[in-house]
C-alpha cells in the first residue's frame, strides 16, 4: 500500500479516486487555508509528498520542502489539473522503478 500526502487546494475532487488506479491506496491531505498548517507533522508511513502550486502560499510550502528534506522523503510539484499530476507522478515512478527501490510502483505496472 503506498501512501501519498497532497499539499494544498480546498477540495480533491475526483483526483483521489484517479490515484488509486496508480497504486495510492492511502491519500492526505492537507489544504494548507489554516495558519496552524505549517506545524502538522509528515506521518512516517508517507511515500511521496505532491504539492499543488496553484493552491499553496511559498511558506506552507517551503516548510514542507524542508520536511520531506529531513525525512528523506520525495516530492513533486504540479498544478491543480490532472495532466499536470498525472505526468508528475508517472516521472516519479520511472525515476522509482530505475532505482528499483521502490517495489510498490512495480507490482502496479507489471
């Protein structure tokens, strides 16, 4: 099960439903509107981190870039549209299956 932190935007939509079918069967979410955002704690079992630019403010987001930073953990920047995440997602699963470090990727595209 991989597990998957959206930073920014009110409201996913059907986005959360298109991430399973690549293998996200666990999506936060945290929309980054309230102040007390910056001080929420990445939780541990986090595979990637997507930062929705078009929806987030540069505090929130340089905070969260630290973060991931800290825990060795990857992330991706895209807009708001589903192409945009779609594409960003599929470069990190190449990026993830050349390593072969990232077996959960794998399993879904065999």
């Amino acid at each position: 099960m991989a597990s998957l932190l959206i930073v920014g935007a009110d409201h996913l939509g059907n986005i959360t439903e298109k991430l399973t079918d690549y293998g996200f069967d666990d999506v936060q979410h945290i929309t980054g509107r309230k102040t007390q955002s910056v001080k929420k704690a990445i939780s541990e079992d986090t595979d990637l981190i997507l930062v929705l630019t078009d929806y987030v403010n540069h505090n929130l987001s340089k905070v969260i870039k630290q973060k991931a930073k800290e825990q060795s953990l990857p992330i991706c920047f895209a807009k708001r549209s589903w192409c945009s995440i779609q594409q960003v997602i599929c470069e990190h699963r190449e990026e993830c299956m050349a390593a072969q470090s990232c077996m959960k990727f794998q399993s879904r595209s065999s």
